[in-house]
C-alpha cells in the first residue's frame, strides 16, 4: 500500500469504534506494536487483528477482500445496516493523503534553494539533493492524495526533472539530459501546466543547442512558443531558443535577428519581470538583463560585433553586480571574441577578458563556457605568436586540466595542438 508506519497507526485509530478508541495507546505505542507485528516478534491481539481487518477492508474494494471481511465493502450491525463508524472511516479513507502541506512546502524549499545558489555553487553539489527529491517525490505519487496535491506533487516531480536535465547539460551529459528532459514534459503534461511545459522545452531546446543540433534546437524552443506566444516564458524560449539557434544556421541568420527583436519587445512589455540578473535556472521569466545577455551570444553568431559590444555595455554593471560566476564569464567571452573579430582587433584586452572567464570559473567549469572558451581559443589562433594569446591558450590548458572540468570537456586537437 506504500504507506509509512505512521500512516498504518493513523488507519488503524480511524477504524476503531468510539468505545475501541478510549483503549488505544497513543500513536507512538500503535507504531511500535506496529513494528513487532511486522517483525513477528508479537502476534496480533485480537483488537488489533479487528482493526487491521478493518483497514484492509476499507483499503481494498476487491472482492476478495470483501468475502474475508464478510462486509461486502463496508461494517454491518445485527440488524443488516452499517455500522455508523464505519461509514465515517470509509469516508476519511477516501480522502486520505500520504502527504500533508509541509510536506510540499519543503519540497518547493529544496527547489527554490537550488535555484537561488545553482550559479554560485554549480550543479556538483547540488545534483545529488535533487536526485533524492526526484526519489521521494515518485515514492509519494504512488500513494494516494487529493487531486489538488496530486497535481502539485507532479508540478513538483517535473521540477526537478527539469532541474536534473539543465544540471546534466551544464556537466556534459547529453543523453542524461535529454532522458531528465522527456520525463519533465510527462510530468509537466500530466499536471497540466502551460508554464512547466514551455520551460521544458526551453531546457530541452538548450540541451540540444550544446549538442549542436541546432535546427532541433530551434524546433523545440518554437514549439514551447506556440503553447501561449504572450507569456513571459515565451521571451526565454525567443532568445535563449530561437535566436541563439538560428544564428548557428547558415541560411537562417535573418530569421535569429528577428526572433531577437521579437524576444526584446516581448520583455520591454511585459510587466512584473525579475529585477537584476535572473537565475538562468529560475522558473520563472527571463529578467531583461539575462535577455539582453542572450542577445548578445546571438549577436556575436550573426557575426556583429558592433552589437554585441553596445548591448554587453548596456548589462555591464548588472552582470559584474551579480552572484552569477557563469554571467560574469560568458559575457566576457562574447566580448573577447567580438573584440578580435571588429576591424581593428584589441588582442590584448580580449584576451584579458578571456583569462578572467576562467579564473571565476575554474572552481565550476560548465559546458558553455567550455564551449565558448574554446571558440576564443580558435579565433585568436591568428595572433598565436603573441604574448597575451599565448597566455591565454596556457590558461585554457590549465582549466582543462582541472579534475571537474573533465567531465564537461571534449578534447579539442585545435586547443592541444
């Protein structure tokens, strides 16, 4: 029945009568006997052994059970009708709930503190109490609860499944990811939540652009879009989604520009939006310093450099301003490279900004900015011979190097040779 010892002890008051009730012990007692009849150090009495009969009764509408309990579903008296107490305890059984309201808040809790300290620990630390979560989260579903907690509860479960797939992206685990991802749009559809199931999609959509599928990529994001194109979630799925894909594209560099208009104008009017720079793991919608960020990665892939420079400077003080290492880094990393690729070329600055990246990340290299640091590598091989690019290539070598980075790092000949 998937129910906890506690929950047995409480079943067990509910079925004894009023005159049964004033004889038990309290709940600690009940479980403790509880115990020993699991163990077989004791047998059942015979109170006990009405009320378990009881219990698996009301529990199992089976007929089967209901022949052993001679009740056909339900307690009669002498007289052929029910017994009063047993129709209230038939009652409670069906709204029973192996969950309570704190159970759920610290669930929600846990979610919210890996979302406010995801980008100052990184997913290393953190994977491992939402694996727990994900385990204690299905083991309740398989109980019963109201249908107001059920849905809750996969609102929940497809969080952290969400979670989880985000996670494994940023370690360099792709089929993880896309697993993770699959089972939070299962979960985000059962609860029926439009929300979850864009932001799924959003994560499914930037799993897949660092796997270089990027016209999946695109699909995915487009696909989240068409649930409700007005809602906040939408500019995410515009910027980090679409326009970061399609500007990989070759022949769909027109299409990112616009989805880059289309994501800014969506967030300049949509009111309520987060202050500062947003979680790139938080639920909610993209605050317009992430989306301008995102604007600038599209920019540098569409090869505008003047644009990526005028909207980085917009972020600038945000970005330096907040808790996020991996903001930080990347933004530097768009600049270093549109500082190489404008006409007249700042080497030395681009790869000061490009040592910067990895030292504050060193501690928690992820995927894009192995990514992207690499990119740097490659468009500064021109300059090799020059002290500071060499510096830098030294740099990325020795971040290599570093134990965790290993498992978000593909081997680059490029970089090594």
């Amino acid at each position: 029945m998937c129910w906890t010892q506690n929950e047995l002890a409480r079943r067990l008051e509910l079925a004894a009568d009023a005159a049964t009730r004033k004889h038990l012990p309290a709940r600690s007692s009940i479980i403790r006997e509880i115990r020993f009849h699991e163990s077989g150090r004791h047998q059942p009495g015979s109170i006990y052994t009405e009320l378990y009969r009881r219990v698996w009764a009301l529990a199992d509408a089976s007929p089967t059970a209901a022949a052993i309990a001679g009740i056909d579903g339900s307690l009669r008296t002498a007289d052929g009708l029910e017994d009063p107490t047993s129709i209230v305890a038939q009652a409670r059984s069906l709204i029973a709930s192996n969950v309570d309201q704190a159970v759920l808040a610290t669930a929600s809790s846990s979610i919210r503190h890996v979302v406010d300290t995801y980008e100052g620990q990184g997913p290393w630390p953190l994977v491992g109490d939402m694996r727990g979560l994900r385990s204690t989260l299905y083991s309740l579903l398989r109980g019963r609860q109201s249908l107001s907690q059920r849905r809750e509860l996969f609102v929940l479960a497809g969080r952290v499944s969400g979670l989880l797939s985000y996670m494994a992206v940023n370690m360099g685990r792709p089929v993880l990811a896309d697993s993770y991802a699959t089972e939070a749009a299962m979960l985000a559809g059962e609860a029926d939540d439009a929300e979850l199931q864009m932001w799924v999609l959003g994560t499914r959509s930037f799993g897949l652009y660092y796997q270089g599928r990027y016209d999946e990529a695109d699909s995915a994001a487009a696909a989240g879009v068409a649930i409700d194109p007005s809602s906040p979630q939408a500019i995410r799925l515009l910027i980090n989604g679409r326009a970061r894909a399609l500007a990989r594209i070759e022949t769909r560099k027109g299409e990112a520009e616009r989805m880059i208009g289309e994501a800014l104008a969506l967030s300049d009017r949509t009111e309520g939006l987060p202050s500062g720079m947003s979680s790139c793991i938080a639920f909610g919608p993209y605050s317009p310093a992430r989306t301008t960020a995102n604007a600038v990665t599209a920019f540098l892939s569409l090869g505008k450099s003047a644009q990526v420079l005028h909207y980085a400077d917009q972020v600038d003080e945000l970005v330096e301003g907040s808790d996020s290492r991996w903001s930080k880094a990347l933004v530097r990393l768009d600049v270093a490279s549109a500082l190489l690729a404008q006409p007249s070329p700042e080497v030395e600055r681009a790869m000061t900004l490009g040592r910067e990246a990895l030292e504050v990340t060193a501690e928690a290299p992820i995927r894009s900015v192995s990514q992207r640091a690499r990119e740097l590598a490659n468009h500064a091989g021109r300059w090799a011979k020059h002290q500071e690019a060499a510096a830098y290539r030294q740099r990325l070598l020795d971040w290599h190097a570093e134990p965790l980075a290993h498992a978000v790092i593909e081997e680059d000949p490029g970089i090594r040779g």
